[in-house]
C-alpha cells in the first residue's frame, strides 16, 4: 500500500456541501459461509465543507 500524498492548499470559500455514505463496516472475520455484507456490521459517514473548512463525522452501526 501506497501512503497517502500530502496536499496543501485552501479549499475555495465557495464550495459549501455535504458528501454522505452510508455501507459496510466489517470489523470482524466472516462468521460462516452463507456471511451477505448487508447483514453485517455498518457505518454512516459524512464529510462536509463550509466557509473553507472542513469537517467528517461517523457514527457506528447497530450495537446488538
């Protein structure tokens, strides 16, 4: 794996908005052999810009 490149710069005060995922979060190994991603563990992200800043929040899936 490659790291990550480092950018600099400011992010344009005009760019306001939020990018929302919602998908898997697999924290564990496959429990059997019959394992569907939408029936595991979950994660909704969110990263948004607003007056050139940035900001991202996650919040964790079901804790049963």
């Amino acid at each position: 794996m490659r790291p990550t490149p480092v950018i600099r710069g400011d992010i344009p005060k005009g760019l306001t908005g939020t990018l929302y995922r919602n998908g898997p979060n697999p924290q564990f190994a496959r429990r059997d052999t019959h394992f569907h991603w939408f029936l595991d563990d979950g994660m909704a992200h969110a990263f948004g810009i607003e007056d050139g800043r940035h900001f991202a929040v996650s919040w964790p899936g079901d804790p049963a």
